[in-house]
C-alpha cells in the first residue's frame, strides 16, 4: 500500500475516534451535568522516498468543562452547583465526585445520589436524616436542615479539571488531594442540566461522515491508480 493510502487510513482512525465522542456526547445530552467531550488531534510527519507526508492521529482527549444550565425540577433533594465545584460521595473504590445533584434517601435516611452512593458531610461521613424527615431545606452553603434543626453540612470540592479522570457510574477520581470550592453554591430544587449543544453535536457527526467518505473515496481512487498501472505495465512486458 502506497503513502496516500496510509495518510487516508490514519484520518479515518482519527475520524472514527471522533465519531465515537460525538456519538457518547449525544447519547449523554439529557444526562445532568454531563460535560461535552472532545478529541484532540496532532500531526505526525513521516519520511519517505517522496519526502515528507503528514499522518493524523488523536492525541488525547479533553472536556468542555463550562457549567450546564441550571433546570428547576422542585424537588427538595435535588442541587445544582452553582460554580466551580464537586460534591463529594462515598464508593466501595473510595472517594469520588460529581456534579449531578439528583440527591434521594436511602432506606436507612442517607443522603445518597441516583446511583445509591452516599453524599459525605464536611466532616467526611454520609449524611443522614432522621426518620420520617420533612421540610428538608439545602441552602447556598450546604447545610442541610430538616424541622428538627441541622443535620449537618454538604461537602463541596474543587481541583483542577486536568487532575481529574471519569470513572464508574460518570463520577470522576482524582489522585490529587480536592481545596474546599469556596467559590461554588448550591441551588436547591435545581438540576444543572448537560452542557451538550445536540445541534452542534450533529453538524459535528455531518462533517465527520463527510471527511470519512472523502478518505474512502482516497484509498479507492489510489487503489485503482495502482491495479491500471500494473495491468498496463502487465500488457507492455
């Protein structure tokens, strides 16, 4: 196979790569706090007889981290981070963090998320309501109150977003230890929706059906170049 035909066969592992993320980013476009993903690409130049030839391939990949809209649902157990901020939640693999604040209670009254993972107060432990809990109220700071007084305080964190990896269930893990968000606030009755624009994520799919299609129509148009030259070559000898 000749140089053109490699470059071609590079974008379209690219594009297909690309086409992945788009794919999940759509498929995610309804789910809360979810943030759009991206690809990165960069170029590789190798050496032939010909010279130089640019190659493409997916460098890494990264995330829109700019804050969805905030979708009030008047459920009192739900919060919306208003801000720069994680809450932090209890897993059989350790601590993690999300953004998805569709909070319920658990049988025993812990305070945990739609994945049953308990919500952990800003002294480290879950939060727990007393039984029969009613008018619970969350306010800017995180504290959470019920009729008979406080219950305690929701933990908020912040680090940096390149610190962090998605892991199980869309929570995030981090080796680095989280700061206090002391910039972020909680919006109770309020769901931070996905940040996903599905409009641009389909035009996006578009110009990557198109650009695929283009690099097949490469690899066929060399292939052809190749076999007419042989059958002419053929015929001459």
């Amino acid at each position: 196979m000749q140089i053109p035909s490699y470059v071609a066969l590079s974008s379209q592992a690219a594009l297909s790569r690309q086409m992945d993320m788009v794919a999940n980013n759509i498929a995610n476009a309804s789910t809360p706090a979810f943030k759009t993903e991206r690809v990165l690409f960069r170029k590789y130049v190798g050496t032939s007889a010909s010279g130089e030839t640019d190659f493409v391939e997916d460098a890494a990949s990264y995330r829109d981290t700019r804050q969805g809209p905030l979708n009030r649902t008047g459920n009192n157990l739900d919060v919306a981070i208003d801000g720069n901020g994680y809450l932090a939640v209890s897993t059989p693999e350790g601590e993690r963090y999300t953004r998805n604040g569709h909070l319920q209670l658990g049988a025993d009254g812990t305070l945990v998320t739609n994945s049953g993972h308990p919500v952990l107060g800003d002294d480290g432990q879950p939060l727990t309501l007393p039984a029969g809990a009613s008018n619970v109220t969350i306010t800017t700071d995180g504290t959470v109150s019920t009729k008979t007084g406080p219950v305690g305080k929701i933990r908020l964190v912040a680090f940096d977003d390149a610190q962090a990896e998605i892991g199980a269930d869309g929570l995030y893990v981090s080796n680095a230890d989280p700061a206090p968000a002391t910039g972020a606030t909680l919006r109770q009755g309020m769901i931070e929706e996905s940040n996903v624009q599905p409009v641009i994520e389909l035009t996006r799919m578009l110009n990557i059906s198109r650009s695929y299609s283009a690099a097949v129509e490469m690899i066929n148009g060399e292939n052809d170049r190749i076999k007419n030259a042989i059958d002419k070559l053929s015929k001459i000898v």
